[in-house]
C-alpha cells in the first residue's frame, strides 16, 4: 500500500478545487529584490548565464520556496529563451533589458531564421532538478510567453513603447504577422509539452503586452495563437492546468476565459476584483491581482488591499499572486507580512 500523496494546494486549486486558505506565489518571486539572488547573479556574471546554467536556475528557482513557503515554484527562466530556440541573437543590457537580433521585419528574415531547439534543453535541465529537490506540497510551475508578446520583442529587438512597430506590422503585413505567430506558437508547444515531460505540475502564458491590441486585433493575436496552444497541451498534456494571464486584457478577459480554453486566468492589478468574479466564469479559478505598489508600500494599506482580494474572490477557487512581476525594491519583510495576512498566521 502506498501513502497518499502530500496534498497540493496549488495544483488543487487550479484544478478547480477551491482551497479554505487560498495558495500563494508571486510573479518574478525569484528574482532581485531577494538578496541570494543578487549575490548568485554576481558570481556567474548576469541574468542570461544564471538562466542557460541548470544548476544555477534550479538553486534561484528554489530560493523564495525556503525563505518564504511558497506554494508554488515557478521554473527560472525568461520568455525570450523561445526566440532563441528560433535563432535569434538574444542578449541582456545591463541597467536596459533584452535585446534581440536581427529583427523580424520581412519575411526573408524570418525564413532565414535556424531553428535551434538546443538552447531549450539547459531549461529541461533546470526543471528535473528542481522536480526532484521540490517539497512535496509545493507545486512546480512551467511557463512559456505568448505569441503576442514573444512577437513584439522579435520585431522591435527590444522592449518598445506600446508595441508600435509590431502593431504596425500586423496591419501592413498580415500574412507575415500570422507566419511569425505561428511559428513561435509551434515552438511554444514543443517547449511547454518539453517543460511538463521534465516535471511542471502546470503551465502559465504570459501575455504581457496584450493590453495594447483592439478588440478585433486582440482576437486575432491573442484569443486565436493562445487556443491553439491550450487545445494542443490538453491533448499532449491531458490533466495538466494551463494559467492564461493576458495582463491589460481589461474588458476583454471574459471572452478571452471563455475563447481560449484556459483552465485558470490571472487578472492584473487595474481590474476591479468584484468585477472580475462577477464577469469571469463561475468556478474558474483566478489568479491575482495584488498592485505590486501595495506590497511596497505595506503596512494597513497592503493589509486592506490582501482582504479587499480575499473577500472578492471568496467564492471561486482563488490563487493569490500579485497583478504583474514582484518590483526589485521590494521590501522583504512586506512579502512575509503579506503571506502572514493570506495565511491568516499573522
Ligand atoms: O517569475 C519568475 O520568478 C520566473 C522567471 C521569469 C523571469 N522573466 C526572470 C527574469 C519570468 C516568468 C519572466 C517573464 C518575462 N520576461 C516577461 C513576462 C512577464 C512580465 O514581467 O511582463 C517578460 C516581458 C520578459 C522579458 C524580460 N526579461 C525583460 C523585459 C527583462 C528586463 C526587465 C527587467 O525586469 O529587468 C527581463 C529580465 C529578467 N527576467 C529578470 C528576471 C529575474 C531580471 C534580470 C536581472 O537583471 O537580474
């Protein structure tokens, strides 16, 4: 006879199983403001070593699962290591961000592109590590960018302003646009499906720049890639949850709950929490949607915020997260008087 298994809060809870306290991770939780982190970075000389380096990822993918219980561990990783996997120079300039070269503008630069699915094997290394060094309550998340937001990168080469010159290219240059959507979607599937055969429990898309679409673009870009995606890891990955976060989606996150077959959505801080559970599918879970800003600010302000949260979403299964990535100049003591308040502990 075997032991059941260590229950999984987070698991459960994206499987539709609301939890009496809910679950917490925090976007970008392994990250700068965390001080092992930076001192990690130091030593291997910058963020895209630590992440190509399967013992380094695994050490910081871990590092908020000790200091802080968390209940999910999110791979680290970046969504850009998928233009890479397509053949993009990918490089990261210190104090600025990424940047990606050449830029995919015409269509002869993108059929020049090499596929080179090398570079997502360092991850594969990353995610059996952490599956095999994991609590057995905490959940192991995967995660890849959507095509959308992968997209504005690999045309503008870097972060860019409303995402103008993708816009732009998506009007002039359909037929191009959906070739580039489509080959990041195909890659985004092997990698994800790559992820959950390494060990994640449940997969995330972030959609970080879908915010800035119209409606009819938003369907085109966003609802349609991301469906196709959802459809394909159901059937490669039977059981095993997709978390769409189309962070801005404002009054489009109903249709994209309801059009992308998503198993979980993670709203971001600008939507009114009463809204989303009044407007989102009943039972669907939800993820979010504290302003970062808040947990920097602490004190009863952040503690007002967690219960507004709390009681808005006290009728669906709830996965606390923050509305975007946890901000570098975060005080510590704020992310454990936050998980105090969730926890009710404190
Ligand atoms: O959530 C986690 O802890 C997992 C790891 C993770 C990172 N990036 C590590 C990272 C995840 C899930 C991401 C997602 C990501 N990366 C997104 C989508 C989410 C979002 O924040 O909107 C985007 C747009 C990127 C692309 C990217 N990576 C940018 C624009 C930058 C530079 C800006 C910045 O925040 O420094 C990165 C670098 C990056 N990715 C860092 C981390 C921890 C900072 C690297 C460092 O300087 O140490």
């Amino acid at each position: 006879m075997h032991a059941d298994p260590v229950p999984k809060p987070l698991l459960a809870t994206l499987k539709g199983q609301r939890q009496p306290i809910p679950p917490i991770w925090l976007m970008r939780q392994a990250g700068r403001y965390l001080p092992e982190y930076r001192a990690l970075r130091e030593e291997k000389g910058g963020f895209l070593a630590l992440a190509l380096d399967s013992h380094a990822a695994a050490e910081i993918t871990l590092q908020p699962i000790r200091r802080f219980g968390m209940d999910g561990a999110i791979l680290f990783s970046d969504i850009l290591i998928v233009p890479m996997a397509l053949g993009q120079d990918l490089w990261f300039e210190t104090g600025e961000g990424p940047r990606l070269a050449p830029t995919v503008q015409a269509r002869d630069v993108l059929e020049a592109l090499q596929d080179a699915p090398e570079a997502l094997e360092p991850v594969y290394g990353t995610v059996r590590r952490v599956a095999a060094l994991l609590p057995p309550q905490t959940s192991f998340l995967g995660f890849a960018g959507s095509p959308w937001t992968v997209a504005t990168y690999m045309i503008a080469g870097q972060g860019s302003r409303e995402q103008a010159e993708a816009r732009r290219l998506a009007y002039r240059d359909p037929a191009l646009m959906q070739a580039l959507i489509d080959r990041i979607a195909d890659c985004t599937i092997t990698y994800l499906l790559g992820q959950i055969a390494a060990g994640v429990e449940a997969v995330q898309l972030f959609d970080s720049w879908s915010g800035s679409l119209s409606p009819a673009q938003f369907e085109q870009w966003v609802i349609a890639p991301t469906a196709r995606i959802v459809a394909a890891l159901h059937a490669g990955a039977p059981g095993v949850p997709v978390i769409g976060f189309p962070k801005g989606a404002g009054g489009k996150l109903p249709a994209y709950a309801c059009e992308t077959g998503v198993d979980a959505i993670g709203v971001d801080e600008t939507v009114d929490p009463v809204w989303a559970h009044a407007s989102l599918p009943a039972g669907m879970p939800v993820q979010g949607n504290l302003d970062p800003l808040a947990l920097i600010a602490g004190g009863a302000t952040l503690d007002n915020a967690v219960d507004h949260i709390l009681a808005a979403f006290a009728e669906r299964p709830h996965v606390f997260n923050l509305g975007h990535g946890i901000l570098p100049d975060t005080p510590i003591a704020h992310v454990e008087r936050l998980l105090a308040r969730v926890r009710r502990t404190g």
